[in-house]
C-alpha cells in the first residue's frame, strides 16, 4: 500500500480515544518569530492536531501527543515545545 505524501488523519481519527492526557510536553507558538504561513506544522503533525482558524494556528492539545514533529519543521522556529504542568 502506498500512501501519498502529506496525507495526515484528520483530529476525529482517534476521538474515542483521546490521547493528550499522557503528554509530558506540548507544542507553543511563541510569536517570537514571525510565521511564514507555509503550514509545514500542519502537515507534520500524525494527528492531525494541529489546524488554522481566523488565520492562526492552534493546537488541539486532546490529541497531540506532543512528538515535536511540529517544532521540528518549522522553518523559522516559531514553535517550541514547553513542559507540561
């Protein structure tokens, strides 16, 4: 089976089984930088967790697992990733 790049699931693909609870670090923007739009974080996430509303992007933290993936491909470092409390 092939699977195109890019294809990330949709939040809802484990809605019966939210799994942001267990996560030790989760994904900030830090508005430090300032984000290019280029949406890599969007498609980086596995969980698809990550979504643009009114033009900003938000983080739904029911599903991250917080991998970091996000922080990782962000081209200009506008993310960071941050201790849970």
């Amino acid at each position: 089976m092939k699977i195109p790049i890019g294809v990330t699931a949709k939040p809802g693909s484990t809605t019966e089984t939210k799994t942001g609870s267990w996560r030790v670090e989760k994904p900030v923007f830090t508005g430090e930088k300032p984000c290019t739009g280029c949406q890599s974080c969007v498609r980086a996430c596995p969980e698809g967790a990550i979504t643009v509303e009114d033009k900003q992007f938000v983080v739904d933290l029911e599903f991250c697992k917080g991998c970091g993936l996000c922080v990782a491909v962000c081209p200009v470092k506008g993310l960071e990733m941050e201790q849970e409390r």
